[in-house]
C-alpha cells in the first residue's frame, strides 16, 4: 500500500479513484481471498486508487469488523496502490474509528456524510474533531445540498484538514451546478474529484476543471476507465464521449435500481469475484434484474479488448 505522506492531486492525475464492493462469504464474514482478487483485477486495469465506501456498505459495517477490514486492505493491496477507507457516518462512531486509525498506517479517510439532523456548521466541527482524534486528514464527502456550505469546506482545506473533496452530489445538468461552481471559486478544484462515475465525469473534469473522478463500474472495466481520464487530460472529446458512452448501460442500471446492489452483482457477474451477500440494512437485488445485470458487465468487461483507445 502506497506510504505516500497524503492523498494529492497528482495522485488524480495518474489514476481514476475505483470505490469498489466488499465481498462477503456465503455466512456473511468478509472474504480476504475475493476482496483480493478484486483488487487484483482493478490495479491491473491501471488504477492506483481504491476508495472503500458506499459501495462496499462502511455506512453499515459493525465496528468490530472495522478494524480487520483496515488491516486486510493494507496486506490485499499493492505496494503502489494508495488505499482509502471510509468513517462514519454518524459522529459517535467517527470518534470510535478515530482510535482505530492511530493503530495504522492509512494516509487519508472519507468522512461518509450524514444526512438528517445535521447543520454546515455542525458538520464542519465533526469532521475537525474527528481529523484531531485520527491524526490524519479527510477526504470530505459531499453528496447532498445543505450538508456543508463552501464556506465552511474552504475554512477545513485553508486550515489543512482536508486532503480531498469527493463532490457528488446529482444534478439534472452537471454543467449547472451554481454550488460546485461556487467551491471551485473557494478551493483549489484539482483537490476536487468528481463523485458520480463517468457519466458527468467529462463536464466535471472540463469545466469545472476538477482534479479527477471515481468510479464505481470501472471496477469491471478499470482500464476502459482509465482510458477516459487520459482522454480528458489530452482533451481528445470525441474519444472521452465514446467512451463515456460505453459505461452507460451499467450506469443506467445502477441509476435505476440501486447503485451499491448492481454494482455488488455486477462484479460477480462478470467473473471478477464472488462478492457473496450484502450486509444490512441492505438486500441482495432482485432475481429478475440480474440477467439484465449480468448482459451489462459482461459487455463492459468485453469492451475493453475491442475499443480503439489506448492508454498514453
């Protein structure tokens, strides 16, 4: 795992930021061996970034099994594979993982937003007390309006308790986004990664001039998704759309239905891993989509050795 002193943004440069799932075995104990293959397949897709989050279910992860998945990401990962894990999100339990992360060697943890009874104010003082108890800085997650104003994020960065800002939240036109576009005037955007897959990654990257993107499908197709950042960066559009457009069908599944349980299926589906049962609060997704599922990963797993782009 890379020991890099923290997440930046040249790290965004070189790789898209994959937020995998979390394989679970059949009695729904978390599974060294499938989380490895995973991880095996997506760095050799090229990506060097590995975010653990929504789609691995941390909101839900009992803390008793918070530290052994630490542990077991470092030892799955490569020496030059930056890992992120996720904390929270409520604030009790970011205080508990606090303790945990003074026992480890991660650079950088998200902060998994909290929604509800909460205030930008109160969020902010959160995520300051949290970074003080875990002796590392946050990657800030913002995924909804009024969860914290920009004011208060570029109060964190100035004071240097962020490492990033992972920006997702959805918009019917990503390229009319009044709230990201007051951020970006606030803090620097090439600490900003755009948070909702490839599908507004082009728009968030050119026009906004955010730092990268993650991805939830380039976890199937990890090389397609770095195909898509180097078309970003050498502003080849063209290329950037076709290839956005190769993701699609996956991501209107995940739109549709459910992002984390598609996904879950998906990279089973496709042969990657075994990724077993879901824990609650949420359920495996339906028989009925899984054959629609499966035809979608299997083609973006397949589109990889017949695109005509190349990584440069």
């Amino acid at each position: 795992m890379d020991a890099s002193p923290r997440l930046t943004p040249a790290h965004f440069q070189r790789s898209v930021m994959a937020v995998p799932p979390l394989a679970r075995t059949a009695d729904g104990a978390i599974d060294p061996a499938a989380n490895t293959a995973i991880i095996r397949h997506i760095e050799a897709g090229g990506i060097s970034l590995l975010l653990y989050g929504g789609n691995a279910n941390i909101y839900h992860l009992p803390l008793e099994e918070y530290e052994p998945l630490l542990v077991m990401l470092a030892e799955a990962a490569s020496p030059s594979t930056l890992v992120v894990p996720s904390a929270g999100p409520t604030y009790g339990l970011l205080l508990e993982q606090a303790k945990v992360f003074r026992r480890h060697r991660y650079q950088t943890v998200m902060v998994l937003p909290q929604q509800g009874i909460t205030t930008s104010g109160g969020v902010a003082t959160g995520v300051r007390k949290f970074v003080e108890a875990a002796g590392l800085p946050a990657l800030l997650y913002i995924k909804h309006d009024g969860y914290i104003e920009p004011a208060d994020v570029a109060k964190l960065c100035n004071d240097g308790l962020v490492s990033a800002i992972k920006y997702a939240t959805v918009r019917p036109d990503p390229a009319h986004d009044p709230y990201l576009r007051e951020l970006v005037g606030l803090v620097d955007p090439r600490m900003i990664i755009s948070g909702i897959g490839e599908q507004p990654a082009i728009i968030h990257l050119r026009d906004f001039g955010l730092g990268g993107f993650t991805t939830g499908c380039g976890c199937v197709a990890p090389r397609l998704s770095q195909m898509l950042l180097k078309a970003i960066q050498r502003g080849d559009w063209a290329e950037a759309e076709r290839i956005r457009g190769v993701f699609e069908p996956l991501e209107d599944l995940r739109n549709a239905l459910s992002p984390i349980r598609v996904l879950h299926a998906a990279v089973a589906a496709a042969g990657i891993a075994a990724t077993g049962p879901l824990a609650p609060l949420l359920s495996p997704i339906e028989d009925a989509h899984r054959p629609a599922i499966a035809a979608a990963a299997r083609s973006l797993l397949q589109a990889v050795a017949v695109t005509t782009g190349s990584i440069q």
